[in-house]
C-alpha cells in the first residue's frame, strides 16, 4: 500500500477520502467497537491484532532496517498496552532488538485480549520484558538508550490527573532522542478536545490511531506529529446509529 501526504496526516492509498469522513469522539469509537464485537462478531481480539499489526507496518516502513535497532514499548495495564505488545511481538520478526515495559504487573491487566497477547510475549526469548510500579533507574537507561519508542501507556479513555510511573515515563520518553510512535493517542492527550492532561503528555513524532480519525487529533500536531488513520477492521455496519 502507498501512502500520501494531506497536510499533516498519512493517508492509506486504499482510501484518500479518510480526511472527508466524519470525525468521532472517544465514546463512539468504544460504541463502534462494542458493535463490531457483540452484534458483528469482530473480536476484541482482531481488533487489537490488527492495530499492533498496523503499527508495526508504519515502523516497518519508516525504518527500512530495523535489524538490531533498539525498540522500546512503553505499555499501560489496558488495551493500549496490549496494542504495544502486539506490536513489538510483530517488530521481532524484523530482528529489532525489542524490550517491552509494562507499567505495573500482568496482574494488573484489564481485558482479556491484553493478558492474550501478555502470555504470549512472555514466551519469546527475542523479547525482554520488564514490568513493575515504579520507573527504575534501568528503565530509564532502557528508554534513553532507545531508537524507537512505541508510546503504548493510556489510550482514548485517559481521565483525570496523570499518576506515577506513567508520568516519570512520560517524562522519560520525552527526554529521549528516539522516535516516537504514539499508539491511538499520545498518553496525556485527550482525543475529544486536543488538550492535554495537565502537563504532561507524549511529543510524538508521529501517531497511527485506529478505525476513524478522532476530533481531538485533528488539531494537536504539536503533540501528535502526523497522523495516520490505520483500519482494523470493524465493518461499516458497526457505526450504523453512531456516526
């Protein structure tokens, strides 16, 4: 597929018309979604396989080497992390040097499709895994040592004051020289407004966000960096009476 350049936002060659399609608020994206799961039958967990797998595309084709390239996800407890596990697994097939940093324990982890996709990396000894409640010293010297960083801490559904660890990585991830790929959203954004979350909040250097553009992002480049709009595929149908 080939992308093209409107403004400040990717577009797939697939479907240039993106941009003139409806934007939508974080509430209608978790209604498409709860559609496309129990009414449609698109599970949570192809959802979240086609986002980290998507992810992992625009990385791919942004770094055409990504051998022994140091890749850092830093993930939060929900689906946003889960969508970093996703695609760190899939960046290993590309011989990336991967360490995923979970921000709590897997105990922690809210949904299925996250403990799923957790199990699974835990099995592969071409990724290191680090978790805990607290950003060590280590986990510093991991994210400021990185390449690429994939911002996989909070998601559409952020709200209220931003809490340790997730605002010393916030802190951490912006103090690297890395690129960075904000998942969804940039932690710390809100996607209805385009404001932030008090002050802190990811500087991306680019962000893939799924499904439909979100209202927020359309005017946060400051902190999102260009767009792209990457499908997961729900189908249309899930948005009748929502969009």
């Amino acid at each position: 597929m080939f992308f093209y350049s409107v403004n400040s936002f990717y577009v797939g060659g697939a479907d240039r018309q993106v941009l003139k399609k409806a934007t939508i608020t974080s509430d209608q994206m978790y209604k498409i979604e709860e559609n496309g799961h129990s009414v449609l039958g698109m599970s949570r967990y192809l959802m979240m396989e086609n986002a980290g797998h998507g992810a992992a595309d625009f990385i791919a084709s942004k770094f055409k080497k990504l051998k022994n390239r140091q890749v850092v996800a830093v993930c939060g407890t929900g689906n946003n992390g889960g969508d970093g596990f996703v695609t760190s697994r899939h960046l290993a097939g590309y011989g990336a040097k991967i360490t995923v940093i979970l921000l709590g324990s897997p105990s922690d982890l809210r949904s299925e499709e996250a403990r799923l996709n957790w199990g699974i990396i835990e099995k592969m000894d071409s990724i290191e895994i680090i978790f805990g409640r607290e950003l060590s010293d280590e986990v510093k010297k991991r994210i400021k040592k990185a390449d690429i960083i994939l911002d996989g801490i909070f998601g559409t559904g952020i709200k209220g004051k931003i809490r340790e660890p997730h605002a010393s990585a916030i802190d951490a991830i912006n103090d690297s020289r890395a690129y960075v790929l904000a998942i969804d959203v940039p932690s710390g954004f809100d996607p209805n407004t385009g404001k932030t979350h008090g002050d802190k909040c990811i500087k991306a250097d680019a962000t893939i966000t799924f499904h439909r553009l979100k209202v927020g992002l359309a005017n946060g480049q400051k902190y999102t960096g260009p767009v792209r709009v990457e499908w997961i595929g729900i189908p249309p149908e899930a948005e009748k009476g929502i969009v």
